[in-house]
C-alpha cells in the first residue's frame, strides 16, 4: 500500500534506520551494549548524583542478546 508521509524535521541521525513508506524488512545491521553503574550515564547542566555504594555486573551469562548473522 502505498503512504502519504507528511511534516516531517530529523535533525540527526546516528546510525539508526529511518523508514518511510513501506518497507519488505527491517532488520538490524549492528548491535552493542553498555554497562553502566549508578548516575553513569547523566546528560545535563549542574547534575548532583550521590551514590553511596554502586557497583555494576558486566556478567552476561547468555551467549547472544541480539543476532545479526544472515541479515545482509
């Protein structure tokens, strides 16, 4: 079927898929993961995190999160 597509304003993007319309498939070309701790990842002005104790466990016990064999 086809689609009408209307407004539309990206202003970056970053290694991701953007579709319009139709489409067969989407599949993912590329996959990653991030450990983090506790108040790690804030993005802003003037942040304050107080973290007593904090630990992260980067232990993955199963083998894949997110297969990308065969997507071509």
């Amino acid at each position: 079927m086809p689609s009408i597509v209307g407004p539309l304003k990206i202003n970056s993007v970053g290694g991701g898929t953007v579709n319009f319309g139709d489409a067969f498939y989407i599949a993912p070309k590329s996959s990653g993961k991030t450990n983090a701790g506790s108040g790690s990842l804030n993005t802003g002005d003037f942040i304050c995190t107080n973290n007593l104790v904090s630990t992260t466990n980067p232990f993955d016990p199963d083998v894949n999160d997110q297969p990308i064999a065969g997507n071509a």
